[in-house]
C-alpha cells in the first residue's frame, strides 16, 4: 500500500506547527480547545481549498464571509485522518465519495492575492476570472480565498480590540480601587454620614441630607413633647379612604365642625329649601355618606359668596389687591357661616372685577373642567382634579353641577409654599341672569393632621354682557398658615396681591384676550411673514401655552416636587429639581435638571419686564446665545398691551455650528405680574408647526423668567434702597432653568452636572444684576 502523502506542516502567528496532513489524536485534541482547532482548520484551508470543484461538491453558496461551519464540515467528515485522495487509499469508516484532494498555493499566486486584497478586498465576478486566468487558478478558488482572507483579518482586528478593551477595562479598575481606598473615610459635612462622592449619585446625597432634616426634626418634636408629658396626645388613624373618617359619623356631626351642630338638614344656614333640590338631582356614588352634608354646604356657601360679591361698604374697603374684608363687619352678617376662625390660620380675604372678552357660558365650561381651568390659569394652578361629580346639572347646563375637587395653587418661586386644597365647587343659575360659580373646603372629611389651607365661600358670579363679553366679580376668602413663606415674599403674600382677587381676575382678562386672539380668523398686519397660514398661527399658539405652563408648574415650591437648596446666600440660594422624562413626547427624553432662584432689584417690575423680553438685548444677560445677535422671523399679539406677545426668534451666531438655533418665546403681564419663557426649538420641528402641524410631539425644555411687584406700594421689604420709586417699589425676580444633563432616563446624576447647572444659573442672575441696574441708574 502506498504511504500517505505527509502535507508540509504550517506555522500559526504563534510560532506553533498547528498543520499536518497527519490526523489529530485525542491527547492532541485535548491540547486545543475549540476555539484553537476552529483557527488550526482554518488556517489550513486558507492555503488550500478543493480541486475539481463542481455543482455538486456540497459547496454552499449564499453564505456570509465566516465560513466556520464549513471548515468544521471539511475537518471532520470529508478528510478525518488528514490524508490526500491521490493515493486511493480509504478509510473504512467514511464514504468513497466523501473524499477530497486538497492542492497548496504557490508563494507566488499568494503574493498577488495578497497584494490584490490590499487594493480590493471584494472582488467581483470579473476580477476573480481575471485572477484566476493570470494565477492559473479556477474563479471558485480564487473566491474561496478571498473569504477566507477577510475571515482572517476580522479575527484578527477583533483579537486586538478585545485585548485593548481589556487592557482600558483593567486600568479604570485599578483607578476605581484607588478612588474608593481615598475616599473610604469621608465624611459628609451636613449630614455626618459616610459619603464616598465618587460612588454617590445626586439623588443620593439628596436623601441623606433629607434624611438628616428629618431627624433634627424628629429631635425637636420629641423635646417639645418632653415638656408636656401627661397630655393626651392626638391621634390620627391611618385611613384606607379619605372619607373614611367622616363616613363613620354622622353628617351632622361633620357640619358641626363648621360651627352648625345641632341644626338639622333642612334648617342649615336658613337655605334647606335648595339644599333639598339639589340632594335630589346628586347621583350616587362613592360619597353617598356625606352627600347631604356637601349638598348643605355648597347652598350654604352659594347664598355667602351672592352676597359678598354683591355687598359694597361697610363689609369691603380698599385694598391693594382688590377690596379688602373688614372681618368685624363680616361677623356680624355671617355670625354662623362655616364657624369660626381656625387657630393658627390667618384670614385672608379680596374681590375684584373686570369684563372679559368671553362668553358667560364659555366661562363656566371652562370653570367646571379641572382640565380647562387649570390651563387657563396655569400660573396660579399647578395641579387640578376631580374626585367625583355629584351632580351634573339639569336641562343639559351646568345650573345645579356640584363636583368634589382637590387643586394646588402657586406663585411662581420656589420661596412660597403652594395652597392645597380639597373642596366642593357648585354652580348655579340665578333668577337674575347671573351664573355663580363657589368653592368651599372640605378638609374636614379626610384625614388632615396639618390643615394650612381653609377655603371658606370663594368663587365668581358672572353677568353677561353685550357683544360676547362678560362681567366677572371674584371673590377669594381663605384662611392660611403662610408661616414657611420666606420673608422676601412675605409682604406680597401678606398683601393679597399674590393668590388673592386680583391676580385671578387679571389673568382670567389676559388669558381671555389670548383666546380671542387664538381664535382670530384673520393673519394681523403684526404678524411676520414666516406664519403663512392660520393653521400654522394657531399650532404656535398651541405650542407657546404648553410651554408657559410647563415653565410654572416647575418652578414653584409644590408638594409634589423634591428641591434641593444649593450653597448660597440666603434668599438668592439656588435650589434643584430632577425630572426622569420616558415616553412624555413633549419633552426629551432623559435626565432633566430643574434650577430656579428669586432674588430682589431696586428696579419697578415694568422695567424689568420689557428689559428681558425684548430681543435686542437678549445678548446682554442670555449666556447660550454667546453674544449673537437676536433677529425676531415671528410675532402674535396676544392683548391690548405690547408686551403680550409670542415670538419666534432666531441666534445669528458667529460659531456656524449654532446658525440654525431658533428660539419660542412668549412674554405676558397683567396687575399681578409678568412672564418671559423661553425654549429652543429644533428648526424641522418648527418648520411642521408653522404650517398648521400638531404641536404636541415637539420636544420643549422651557426656561424663563417671573417677574412680580415686592409688595402693595410703600410697602418693600427694601425700603431703604427703594425709596423714591414709581408706584410698586423694587421686582421679585425668579430665574429657572431647565437642561437636559443626560439623555438616558436611567442614568444617575452627578454632582457635577448639578455645579455647572448652577454656575450657569449664578451668572445669568449677575449678568441681569449688572445691566437692569445700571439701566434703571444711568450717569
């Protein structure tokens, strides 16, 4: 029998002889993992593939370049003992037809592939039978070599990156043990805590902090309780419901807390006759317990608000937010009312009017949506719901609606603590024409240990006038424990002007007047001319309204939001908010970082106001803008005051990367107080917008200013700075920022981002310092 012909072993990059004709034992094999054999049988086919290769050699076509399935075929079935078929010699154990003959290439056909895929590494059908002719080699070879040649070099690019890989991965974790071997004995120096900076997300630090707060007050309340062992102490159950603890009693019992215990239904406040009316039309529900109690309350409440809206002196006198409530006269006409003053609560009472350019019964559609209310008063509220709907109406009009509502009101700085509140809103039709609309609170039927917030009969009556406008008397009565208003807002708050009549029925006028304009049918001389079509008018309004509203709900000090105050001084300390956006399409997604300051200027809020809206000197105090210049492509006026407007402003930059930075801005101002907000917005997103697209998938991140009067005037808490003002003394600046810091929602963030955000934030405050005063000052 003729011996084997032995096939030249070959050498790997190694150094290791890998290749022989001779078959692998299994001590051999055992040598080499899988990986290493798949390399050894492909570098052996890589300098010889098949000879005589045809249509049916089991050769498949289609296939990707790694051909590992292939090589493992040919290794193990089709020549397991590493011999060549020249001989005729055969393995007993595997099919004749199996066979194959295996031809090494030439250091010369090597060479010119070689060179030939440095140029080309994919080759197409006429290269190949180029090569193959000049080569004498067959176009299948010529291929097979090809793919083999670039499996190789992948393997090898691969092999590199991951050693590179490995190598970076080895030195950051050397860098990290460092780090945590440094750091391991820090401490945090306001809560006293372990606090390894490099391992802490902000969040974290924020709940250490939180966490140290409340044990210093945990600390306080145990040593006031010291004082008084022996009292009995008060008690409040958790409840699964939060008309647990009313539904337990008696309605009366409940109406007794507002003064009334030992009335019956029908001779509550004198009024039973409507209270029983209107307990027929209530549908039953979830309150069924306390249903003739609301009922009895909200006629009560209804026959105090008529009058109070009606009545001039002696039980109103002039004030600065409206008329003021003499509270003695008001004893005397409301001796039962809602019982008397609650202890720890201040009164606070205004009413103001105005005519409004708006349809009566528009008025209370919108007054009876929490939805709808909360959009048009978007800057006083910040969060509205219904609970339940009581009653609907009769005759298909809200004459005789009776809802369970809770809403939170704010004034735009993050030094005021909102107004919660949970009450009853009813509506009614007067014999006179005139619709009613009153709040009054039912804090009473929940769980409420802390009540910092009473709405005794609050709300509006309505008269309407000719040619779609109306008549609207507000009336807001509350009491309120404001002792955690900071002493920069305190006489703003203590005056009225910041949640009283006032500011409601000036914001209902101007909001009145943006829907007027909204709802234009015609394109206003004023208006540029990138706006070609009311559609596209309308959609830019549409877009302006959520960005003012996402502006203050995310500046004010609500109970829903977790501020943190970063170092500063005072008053001007810059406190932080972070948002998690995922799938909110108005917004990007991501970490969002809220930033918010107030602070006080000698300067009169008009002032103020018409310094940051208008663009021309938008370069003095606007960091992002790096000094461009602000050309305005869009304006709508949105009221009879100039300085109610939304516009589209474009950056024309110096740096071409920021040529294409378009900005939305709107700016609004009433009696109480004014806005600028502002947000960047992408110029495809914009170009949809404005012709008539849908506004609500364009993502906004909105920043701006509030700018309001530091008090009724001669009253500023400057007044050695202010005095000889105009009229309103100095401005309560707020300065919020909102940045995307990180574009993964998951990400933690770190301090870093929160110091940057904040220096951003103390520059734009000393840059605005700088030019009002010197403007309102000049040599």
């Amino acid at each position: 029998m003729t011996p084997a012909r032995r096939m030249p072993a070959m050498i790997s990059r190694n150094g290791v002889a890998y290749g022989s004709s001779s078959a692998l034992s299994l001590s051999q094999a055992d040598l080499l993992d899988s990986h290493h054999l798949q390399q050894a049988f492909q570098q052996q086919l890589f300098d010889q593939i098949p000879a005589g290769v045809d249509s049916g050699d089991n050769i498949i076509h289609g296939r990707s370049d790694t051909l590992a399935d292939e090589f493992e075929s040919k290794s193990c079935s089709e020549n397991p003992d590493g011999t060549s078929g020249d001989d005729g010699q055969e393995d007993p154990n595997q099919r004749p037809n199996k066979k194959k003959r295996y031809h090494r290439h030439t250091q010369h056909q090597i060479q010119e592939m070689e060179a030939f895929f440095k140029e080309c590494p994919h080759p197409d059908d006429k290269q190949r039978k180029e090569l193959s002719r000049e080569l004498g080699l067959e176009p299948l070879q010529v291929k097979f070599w090809f793919q083999n040649k670039r499996t190789q070099m992948k393997n090898q690019h691969e092999r590199q990156e991951n050693a590179q890989l490995r190598a970076e991965n080895d030195k950051l974790r050397a860098e990290n043990m460092r780090y945590k071997e440094a750091l391991s004995t820090a401490s945090c120096p306001s809560c006293g805590g372990p606090a390894a900076l490099g391992e802490m997300s902000f969040d974290e630090h924020h709940l250490r902090l939180e966490n140290a707060r409340l044990r210093d007050e945990i600390d306080r309340i145990s040593g006031i309780a010291a004082k008084h062992v022996g009292k009995p102490m008060v008690s409040f159950p958790v409840l699964s419901s939060p008309l647990a603890a009313a539904a337990a009693r008696s309605p009366l019992d409940v109406v007794g807390a507002f003064g009334s215990a030992g009335l019956g239904p029908d001779h509550l406040f004198g009024v039973g006759a409507g209270a029983g009316e209107l307990l027929r039309s209530v549908s039953t529900g979830q309150l069924d317990a306390d249903k003739p109690m609301i009922v009895e309350l909200a006629v009560a409440a209804m026959d105090e608000l008529l009058r109070m809206a009606r009545l001039d002196a002696p039980l109103w006198g002039n004030g600065a937010a409206g008329a003021q409530l003499d509270e003695e006269e008001y004893g005397r006409m409301f001796p039962g009312g809602l019982g008397p003053r609650q202890y720890g609560l201040r009164p606070e009472a205004s009413r103001d009017g105005a005519v409004v350019i708006m349809t009566r019964d528009s008025l209370v559609e919108i007054l009876m949506d929490a939805n709808r209310f909360a959009a048009v008063f978007s800057s006083i509220v910040s969060r509205a719901s219904t609970h339940e709907v009581l009653s609907t109406g009769v005759a298909g009009s809200y004459n005789g609606a009776l809802q369970v509502m809770s809403m939170e009101f704010q004034v735009p700085s993050p030094l005021v603590p909102t107004r919660e509140s949970y009450f009853a809103r009813y509506c009614k039709n007067n014999p006179d024409g005139t619709w009613a609309v009153v709040d009054v609170s039912l804090d009473s039927l929940r769980p409420n240990p802390v009540l910092k917030c009473r709405r005794r009969p609050s709300g509006c009556l309505i008269q309407e006038m000719p040619n779609g406008y109306s008549k609207v008397t507000w009336v807001e009565h509350v009491e309120v424990d404001d002792r955690s208003v900071h002493n920069l807002y305190r006489p703003l708050v203590n005056s009225g002007l910041a949640f009283g009549a006032k500011r409601w029925v000036g914001t209902l006028d101007r909001q009145c007047e943006r829907l007027a304009s909204a709802m234009a049918s015609n394109i206003p001389n004023g208006d540029l001319g990138v706006i070609t079509s009311i559609e596209g008018r309308k959609s830019m309004l549409k877009l302006a309204e959520r960005m003012v509203a996402s502006f203050c709900g995310g500046v004010t000090a609500s109970a829903a939001h977790q501020w943190t105050t970063l170092s500063g001084s005072g008053a001007e300390d810059v406190r932080v908010m972070t948002r998690k956006s995922v799938d909110d399409p108005g917004r990007p997604p991501g970490i969002v970082l809220n930033a918010a300051t107030s602070f006080w200027l000698p300067v009169p809020p008009k002032r103020v106001f018409d310094f940051l809206r208008d663009e021309t000197s938008r370069s003095e105090w606007d960091i992002l803008s790096n000094g461009g210049a602000v050309q305005e492509m869009a304006h709508i006026a949105n009221g009879r005051d100039h300085g109610n407007c939304v516009s589209l402003l474009r950056v024309n930059s110096a740096n071409s990367n920021q040529s294409n930075m378009l900005i939305l801005q709107e700016s609004c101002t009433d009696a109480s107080g004014s806005y600028v907000v502002y947000a960047p917005v992408d110029v495809v997103a914009m170009n949809v917008v404005l012709n008539g697209g849908d506004p609500d998938y364009v993502a906004l991140l909105p920043s701006g200013f509030a700018i309001l009067p530091d008090g009724p005037p001669g009253a500023s808490p400057h007044g050695e700075i202010s005095a000889g003002l105009e009229a309103g003394g100095g401005s309560l600046l707020t300065v919020a920022f909102q940045i995307l810091v990180d574009s993964v929602p998951t990400a933690k963030l770190s301090l870093g981002s929160v110091a940057t955000v904040n220096s951003l934030i103390a520059c734009t405050v000393e840059r605005i310092k700088a030019a009002v005063c010197a403007e309102g000052n000049p040599q």
